[in-house]
C-alpha cells in the first residue's frame, strides 16, 4: 500500500496557527486524504477529509496541492489541547492506511 | 452519547493463554474494524467486518481471530498471545464501504503479556 509521508514531529506555540504538511505523491484519483489525531491514551479521532478541493471544518482547514500529491493540515489557533500525533491518511474503500503520523507539541 | 466501547481498558494474560478482547457500538455502523498498535508506531489493521463479511489483512497472523455475532458487538480472539502481541488493541467503526468514510474508534485496551 502507498503511504504517506510525514514529519516525524513538530512544535508550535499555543494561540499560533499551525501547518502540518503531508505527503501523498502515489495517492490514486479516487483516494481521499483524511487527517485524524491520537491524544495522549486514547484512540484516533477524525479530525478532516477532502477529495481535489480545500475544506474547512470547526476542528481545522484542509489545503490540498492542485496535482493532490501533497496537502497542509492547518489549525488556525492551536491550544495546548491540539498536542497529539496527526495522521494524514490515503482512504481507500473500507481502509485507511496510516503512516508514522507527525507528533506535535504545543508550547504555552 | 452513541459511541464505541471497549472493555476491558487493561488485560493482562500469560504467555500462551488465549485472551479475548470486546468491542461493542451503539452507532449501528455496517463496518467494525480491529488495529493493532504497538509502542511508538501507527494502528495496523489487522481485519474488518463489513456486516457479516470478514475481511482479513494479508499480513495477519493466524494467532488473531475475530467474531461478530451481531451489528452491535465484535470479538478479538488471541489464541496463544506473545511477548510480541503486546500492543493496544483498537476497535472502530464505520458507516460503511465509501471513501469519505469517517471511523469512529473506542479508548483502546492495552494488552500485557507476562
């Protein structure tokens, strides 16, 4: 399976806007490129997904490449609450295939 | 709140003793699932159900083994759990079957191998 590619970690400062990068240059045109977060003990959670065109949600915004071989997950104001592992995944039918996912700390 | 419940949260078994692991969901989704996650790594799939229809990963060893007696509960079966098993244990959810597909997981149960 492709997967995607991701840094390792990444630090920001609480209030900050904060740009996780990812990616996908094998991505196949039907795939979608979903965002999920893993706190601290506990399990995934869906954060964002999108197909060719950038989204918003409450939780974050999607910025996807125009050729879809990379995207930008971007929180607008991070909270000390945002510091988890971000997984930026290539969704497949029923599967999602998670990479090694950025680790992100948040600084007060 | 509907959600994904796993119990137990913690399990401890011995080397060899078969252990089994529960998930149940109030969400009514078509598809569970079961990942494996081990210390500092991403979840793995290890299989799906799709209702009734098992879906097993390629690379699962043939120690795992799954159940879905109905919608609303799925079993991890271990049958003679290794060190190398320890891990969390993750069971999630979905609709069913498309691409923009959400997963929903529960809390995890860590699994310790003595």
């Amino acid at each position: 399976d492709a997967k995607t590619t991701q840094p390792n970690s990444m630090e920001s400062n609480e209030e900050e806007p904060v740009h996780l990068p990812c990616n996908h240059s094998t991505i196949s045109g039907t795939d979608y490129i979903h965002w999920y977060r893993q706190l601290p003990s506990q399990g995934p959670e869906y954060v964002i997904h999108g197909l060719t065109s950038n989204v918003n949600n409450r939780m974050a915004s999607l910025a996807i490449a125009e050729d879809r071989k990379s995207s930008t997950l971007i929180l607008h104001r991070a909270t000390l609450r945002d510091a988890a592992v971000y997984y930026c995944i290539r969704q497949g039918a029923q599967k999602l295939v998670f990479g090694q996912g950025t680790r992100l700390t948040i600084n007060p | 709140d509907a959600m994904v419940i796993q119990n137990p949260r913690y399990q401890v078994t011995q080397f060899g003793k078969p252990v089994t692991l529960s998930c149940s969901q109030t969400l009514n989704h078509n598809v569970m699932y079961w990942y494996q996650q081990k210390s500092s790594q991403a979840p793995k799939l290890l299989f799906h159900y799709y209702d009734k229809d098992f879906n097993n990963e390629a690379d699962t060893p043939d120690n795992f083994q799954s159940r879905r007696p109905n919608t609303s509960f799925c079993f991890l079966d271990i049958r003679s759990p290794g060190l190398g098993d320890a891990a969390m244990y993750l069971c999630a959810t979905s609709r069913g079957g498309t691409y923009t597909d959400t997963q929903y997981f529960g809390p995890g149960t860590r699994l310790t191998v003595l």
